[in-house]
C-alpha cells in the first residue's frame, strides 16, 4: 500500500504550482524512445498526429464501442491534438478485456499532448466497460485544454465481471487499486515525457467511475489535487446503494405498467422521481433487472446458490428472485462485502459533483443527494460543491433519444473541470447549485454552473 511518505521519495507528491505556468512545447512526440511504464507487462507507444477521439478513431487508436452512447450527438469536437499514446497493461490473472489481442484484463491508455499544461487528469471507465469508454466525454475535452490523461478499464470488465477475485466485493475492490496503480504509474511517464511531475492531478469519472473519483479522494487524496464525480455510483452498508432501490423498482414498475397507480407510489417512494416515468420501461428492459443481478452476484453470490447472477425478469414469488431481494435482511458477511467498498464523505481534496435529476438509474435522491449529506456529516462540506443538472439523466446519448426531454450533462462535466481549475488556482469556489433548464443557448454544447 502507498504511502504519503513513499510517495513523496518518488517526488509523486503534487508541488504548489499551477497548470498554466508548465506549459511545454518541447516538438512533436519528444520523449518518445524513453517511455516505459513502471510494472507494466506490456505497452505500445505510439505517436500521434492527434489523440483526440476525431484523429484516434481513424488511427485506430481507440475503440468507439467503448464509448457508444455515452455523449449526445451534439457534443462539440475539439481542434486537433498530436501527442503520443502508450497502450499496455499491467499483470493480471483475469482475462475479460480482449482489445489489442492482449486478453488481459487491467488495460490502460496514456495520452500526452506536445503543449503540456502541467496537469494530469486519471480517470476509471463508467459501468463495466474498458479503458477508453471515457475517450469522448472526458478525454478530449481535458486534452485539449492541455492535461496529460490516463485511463483504466479497471481491472475486469464485461457482464462478467464478478466472476474476478476470491471473495465477495473483490472485484469492485481491484477497482480502486487498479486506479491507485495507474495514477502512481502515469504520474512517473509525465516525468519522463516533460522532465518534471505534474503539477496538478485530478480524478475525473463517470457513473462507477465518479463512485473511483470518491473512493480515491477519501482514501487517497495525497495523490490528487481534486476531483470532479459525474453521477458516481453510491456504496454505503446501511444503505442506500444499489441493492436498496433496484429490487423495488423491479416489483412495482409491471404493475404500474399495468395501471396500478399504488404502484406509481411504490416507484417514487423507492427514490425514482416524479418525471422520469418516461424513461422507466427502457430503464426496466435495459438497465435495472441486468444491474441488480450483477451486482447482487459481486456481493452476495450466495442468493441464488448455484446459479449465477440470478434469473432475468423473474416475477415476485420465484425461488431466489432478485425482484424479492432485501438487501437488509441479508447475512451479516453480505454487508461485509459492501462495507469494504463503501463511501464514507471523508473526502481529502476538493470534489465537484454533478448529477441529472432524471436520472432513471442512479436516482439522484439515493446516490448524489445522500453523498452531499455524508460529506456535510464528516465536516468536509467545505472541500465539496455540488450542481443538480435539472432534466439530466444517467446517459447523455438518451437526451438524442428523447428531444427536448433530457439534457445533456457533458457540457456542465466540462464547465466543471474549468471551476475545479480556478478554485485549485485560488479563484474562488463554485457555489452550488441546481442547474436549470434554459433556452437562451444550446445545451448540448454550453452549460454555466453559476
């Protein structure tokens, strides 16, 4: 386990100095020959006439599918970056990813643009997809404004991703290492690159990758400056997580389905918010019934005995039906398995948190709203500022889907990292806020958290 001390011999503890002042033009790709990340088992390095996903797309340098439908259509390109990429991964016993032809899972991605800024941005990709599920939302923007970036699918990925480690709860577990790993990591290839450590490093993420955004800055802030969390996911013990506001939905939504308005009730009472019942049966058909299996496997295998990850859509009443499941009354070593990837709001640096008020998966009074009050109950409520984007739901690309309907939470990720910016720059904070909508500008490009 890295220590604050251990770090600081390596010359990994962030230095007071800003971005802008280390900017570097230092020609195309220099430092190219001398790359190599520390522990890794495999790596390419590449260099690149542009890292952004317009010029990676067409290199081969990413995967799309990683980050299908993650950003609305409308979402802006940024101007071109050449830099270099190093590709690799680190050893690893499990075998999930097979990009590359590697078949190993603990995959990363390093970008490092020729004018440097002086920052590095680390991020973990949302759901269980793979290292470069955050190309498009969050990469290009934060290369473009000159941050180094690093990626990792986490350590497993797929819909079998539970199947990794020994126990219980050790796959979401490696999670968390895996992202330490990488950040220890990448800061060392900046230094090689540019000949000097970041400045400045920040943790950015969406849905499980806010949940590493938390998780890193609660339990390893000494490595980050900030951090921005889009729409994390929430572990706690007692609750809520996942496990409590799932198997409702899945008993009451055939019913309100069917007319029951009792069972209308039932929906906003689990947490789910008045408005969003358009979006419930998609969320119903594609999300829920798949998420509380998986993830009810990861940390209870036991439910359901010898099978694995249950039996879809099984109606109330069926012998070891997730929809029957009571988080709550499970065994005590159900919540052991939780408890050690639980959040705590003892965040060490300064946390920008965004979250759509329709978000028909993660809702936003179980998750973001419960966060904000955990942080305020540890006393940290100064180090974090938190936006309601009104109408924002769990995936941008449904705001294409549902015209009008939704908004797209990419432009206010990005407004986010420009205030994480100025408040580490000593500019000020942000106030926190609920983001209305507006028709004054477009929203799938512009977003103003004041």
């Amino acid at each position: 386990m890295f220590t604050r001390i251990a770090l600081a011999v390596l010359g990994l503890v962030a230095v007071g100095v800003t971005p802008a002042a280390a900017t570097v033009h230092s020609g195309h790709c220099a430092g190219f020959d001398r790359l190599l990340v520390p522990g890794v088992a495999r790596q390419v390095v590449s260099c690149l006439d542009d890292v952004t996903t317009t010029g990676t797309a067409a290199s081969g340098h990413t995967v799309p599918g990683d980050w299908a439908g993650l950003t609305s259509a409308g979402l802006p390109r940024v101007a071109t970056v050449p830099g270099i990429q190093v590709d690799g991964h680190f050893p690893d016993t499990s075998t999930s990813n097979t990009h590359h032809g590697w078949n190993s899972d603990a995959q990363f991605v390093v970008r490092l643009p020729d004018e440097w800024n002086g920052g590095l941005v680390v991020s973990g990709s949302p759901g269980n997809r793979r290292q470069y599920a955050n190309d498009r939302a969050i990469a290009d923007q934060v290369l473009a404004a000159g941050y180094a970036f690093a990626a990792t699918d986490k350590g497993n990925t797929g819909l079998g991703f539970h199947a990794d480690g020994r126990r219980p709860g050790d796959a979401v577990a490696e999670w968390n290492s895996r992202v330490t790993q990488l950040t220890v990591a990448a800061k060392i290839v900046v230094a090689q690159r540019y000949g000097q450590f970041p400045a400045r490093t920040l943790m950015a993420g969406i849905s499980n990758g806010g949940y590493l955004v938390r998780w890193q800055l609660e339990n390893r802030p000494w490595l980050y400056d900030g951090g921005v969390d889009w729409e994390g996911t929430l572990w706690t013990e007692r609750g809520p997580n996942l496990l409590t506001f799932l198997p409702p939905a899945l008993a009451a939504y055939p019913a309100y389905r069917a007319g029951d308005q009792t069972a209308h009730q039932r929906m906003l009472d689990a947490g789910f918010a008045a408005g969003s019942e358009f979006l419930w049966d998609l969320h119903y058909r594609v999300y829920w019934d798949l998420t509380q299996r998986l993830y009810r496997e990861e940390v209870d295998p036991d439910f359901d005995g010898a099978l694995v990850a249950g039996i879809p859509f099984c109606a109330g009443g069926t012998p070891t039906c997730d929809t029957d499941y009571d988080y709550l009354s499970r065994p005590r070593k159900v919540h052991t398995a939780v408890e050690r990837i639980s959040l705590t709001g003892r965040i060490g640096k300064p946390l920008i948190t965004l979250h759509g008020t329709l978000d028909a998966l993660l809702p936003i009074s179980q998750t973001a709203d419960t966060y904000a009050r955990m942080i305020t109950d540890k006393g940290r409520g100064a180090s974090h500022r938190y936006f309601r984007v009104v109408d924002g739901n769990h995936v941008d690309g449904f705001a294409d889907a549902f015209t009008g309907r939704l908004r797209p939470i990419a432009p206010c990720f990005h407004a986010a990292i420009t205030a994480l910016d100025g408040w580490l720059d000593g500019r000020g904070a942000p106030r926190s806020a609920t983001i209305p909508r507006t028709s004054s500008v477009d929203e799938a490009t512009t977003c103003a958290l004041a």
